[in-house]
C-alpha cells in the first residue's frame, strides 16, 4: 500500500503502516491506516485550532463551535428528522468530538460499509455549519452549566489555577471552556467569524483507520471533501512566546472540598524537543504506581493518599507537574518541601539503571494499551497531529526506547529549576 496513487492526491510520504496524502484541490491532508482485525472504522478529522488559537475576549469558542457542529447544517438538521447524531447512530456509529489546547477533533467509529455516511457529513459540516443564534443560546446555558461544575470540582480548579499563574502571556493560561464572562458574552457574529477562520481544509488532518477499501475511500474523499475551497487567508499564527519566568510563583485555592492537594509545576519544552522522551520516562519514574518516587516518598511516609506526576506533550512549550492530595494532619508546605526534595534527586544523581528499564516497560505497555484498535490508534493520532506533526506517533516512542540514564539527568537539570517553578496549594475550607 505505501506505494499507491490515487487521483486527485499527492502522496506525501509512508512510514510503518501510516499513508500520508494531499487532497490537490485544497490541502487537505489525509491518513490512511489500515487494520483487518475487525470489520470496523474509525474516521476522524483534526482542525488544528483550540484553546491555543483564542484571544481575549473569544475564549471558549473552539469548545463552543465543538457544540455547535453537531446541532446541524442545511443537509442534516434535527427539523428534518436526520439530525447528525441520529443519521450517524442509525448506522451503529460511536460519534463524539473533544477539544483541548491545541486542536479540536470530530470522529465516527463505525461499520465499515457505512463509512461514506461519516465522510459525507464531516465534508457538509466543515463549512456548512448553521451556527443558528438560537443554538448559540441554548448551548451557551448548556456550556455554562458545564462550566460550573468544574468550578466546584477542587483538583479541576487547582489545575487551571497553577496553568493560568504560570503563564502569563502564552494562550495556555486560558482553560479550554473559556473564562465565563467571555462564554456569557461570545455572539453569534464571533463564533462565526472563528468558524470562518479556522474551519477549512488545509487547516485539517482526516485519518481512516480499520477496515477500509483504501481506492474507495479516496474517491469519497475526494469526492465530499474536493469542491470545498482552502481558506481564502492563512490561518493566523501564534506569534507570543511565553518570557522566561524568573522566580518561583506561588497560589492558593481556597474552597470546599476534600482533601487538600499542593500541586509543583515547571516550564517544559514542545513535544518536538529533544528533551521530551527523557521527560515522558521521567514522569513515570515519579508517578507511575507503587514503585514510582513520589509514592515510596510521600505516601509510604504517610504524608500523602495520592500522588501523580505528568509530562504534558503540546505544541508549544507547556508543563510538567507534579501533586500530592495530602493525608489527614499534614501541611502543605511538608508535602511541598518533599515534592521539591524527589525533583531535587533527579538532578544531582542519576537514577538507577534498573528503575530506567522499569519506566521504559511501563511506557511500552501503556503505548501498547493506547494503540490497541482503530479507536485507540485515532485518539493517538489526534494528540500527535496536534502537537505539530503526525510522525510524532512513530517517533516519540522510538526516542523513548533510547533514552538513557544520563538523559534523564540532563532533562531534570534543564527544567527543575526553582525559578521557574510555579505551585499551588488546595486549601479546603
């Protein structure tokens, strides 16, 4: 298959069972993954737009456009009985979207004898959203009340707490729903304009993966996705870089809840680095299980019920943090002190070589577990398209199986460092 051609397309490149294609007529990039282990599907298009993409006084529109991408088009309404979730659901599709920072994604698992029904209604709703105003409002009421309930929930809050005091110029400092005053306030005029500005082909990534007859499925693309012109204007690029942060930042959240958390945060590079394969094995070696650093130090001491470390793989640089949820009679500012002492390891020695081998299979099974199905493989495929590059999903595993101890103690020296620390304490009232 890496070596086939289909009209209409340029053939990009093909690297481990993954097709990259062209669309000609607009710059519609497609995927094509195929798997025979089940008559099944999964198509899904990736608009390389999120919270990343929105300025002030719009935050929260990709997440709203999310919403109201599925309230129809003049093809598939609710008012003529085929809206988009009961024309997909009648052919037994799983169909759902989720945005996050730096894409939005839209997909159907499905039959693979029903695939033309998901190509054709991505195809219509790429530029034929309706984006009625009455749907604006009625999903604004929905938006806010999702809202609210992560207002309420403490490690949510504290979360985006410790994201918006450490950045303070980069758009990572937005939450994904938006601030409300800007959900409360976002026109229809607005969401369309962001509509008509990132919502076009050659802003977007199509992947098929299952069972899929791969001459047929082109055509259809092609043939959906072919007519719909590429924007009339480049998408705008984000053009701020975050300034180097010179001192640690602290915050505190204080409201209801149980229990207390202190959550360590630091400036990390792009999932591009070179850097990121030691940090990925890094969070693991802290935070992964009963054996991890941050389990032997704070919870068989008893200072801590739950510990976690994350490496977070963005487009543009981002964080890697650490939390504890404290034990009953415990400070914060002890849970901090032995936050900070397990990072501090990290960077004055380096780690065992048989803890190395430990992270490196619990990363190995973990990649396994995410690829395990069309589904799987897609959800995969999304997060490496919107990191800035699909090959991410080949390459990022490969450089974590080459990772050496000495790589982790260089990734701990460049990123642990108290200035450019930001933490966060939950304080329950």
């Amino acid at each position: 298959m890496e070596e086939r051609r289909y009209d209409g397309f340029t053939r990009i490149e093909s690297r481990q069972g993954i097709s990259q294609y062209r669309l000609d007529a607009n710059g519609l990039d497609v995927l094509l993954v195929p798997m025979t282990l089940a008559p099944v599907v999964t198509f899904m298009i990736t608009y390389r737009v999120g919270s990343r993409n929105e300025s002030t006084g719009e935050t929260g529109a990709t997440h709203f456009l999310e919403h109201l991408m599925f309230k129809g088009t003049e093809r598939f309404n609710r008012e003529s009985g085929n809206s988009i979730f009961n024309t997909l659901q009648r052919v037994g599709a799983r169909v759902n979207a989720t945005t996050w920072l730096d894409r939005t994604n839209y997909y159907e698992l499905l039959p693979d004898d029903k695939l033309e029904q998901a190509i054709e209604i991505e195809a219509d709703r790429m530029r034929g959203a309706k984006l009625d105003p009455e749907d604006v409002d009625r999903e604004r009421t929905v938006i806010l009340n999702e809202l609210d309930r992560g207002e309420n929930e403490p490690m949510r809050k504290l979360y985006q707490t410790v994201w918006s005091t450490a950045f303070l110029a980069h758009p990572y400092r937005h939450p994904t729903i938006g601030w409300r005053s800007d959900v409360e306030n976002l026109s229809p005029n607005q969401l369309r304009n962001f509509y008509d500005t990132f919502y076009w082909p050659d802003n977007a990534t199509v992947s098929v993966i299952g069972s899929f007859d791969d001459e047929r499925t082109m055509r259809l693309v092609s043939e959906y996705f072919g007519d719909i012109p590429s924007a009339p204007n480049p998408a705008p690029k984000i053009h701020t870089v975050e300034p180097r942060q010179v001192g640690t930042r602290h915050v505190t959240v204080r409201m209801a809840g149980e229990p207390g958390a202190v959550m360590v945060a630091f400036k990390a590079p792009p999932a591009s680095d070179v850097l990121s394969a030691a940090l990925s094995v890094l969070s693991v070696v802290l935070g992964d299980g009963k054996a991890g650093r941050l389990y032997t130090g704070l919870v068989d001491s008893g200072r801590a019920i739950g510990v976690s470390a994350v490496h977070s793989l963005l487009r543009d640089p981002g964080l890697f943090y650490v939390y504890a949820m404290l034990a009953p009679g415990i400070t914060h500012a002890d849970v901090e002190e032995k936050l900070v002492e397990e990072l501090d390891r990290l960077t004055s020695s380096p780690i065992e070589e048989t803890e190395l081998n430990r992270a490196k299979a619990i990363v190995r099974a973990d990649t396994s577990f995410d690829r395990d199905g069309p589904f799987s493989i897609a959800s995969s495929l999304n997060e490496a398209i919107a990191s800035g590059d699909w090959k991410l999903y080949l390459s990022i595993p490969e450089a974590i199986a080459a990772v050496t101890t000495d790589d982790l103690l260089q990734a701990a020296k460049s990123i642990f460092e108290p200035d450019s620390r930001t933490v966060g304490y939950f304080v329950p009232r």
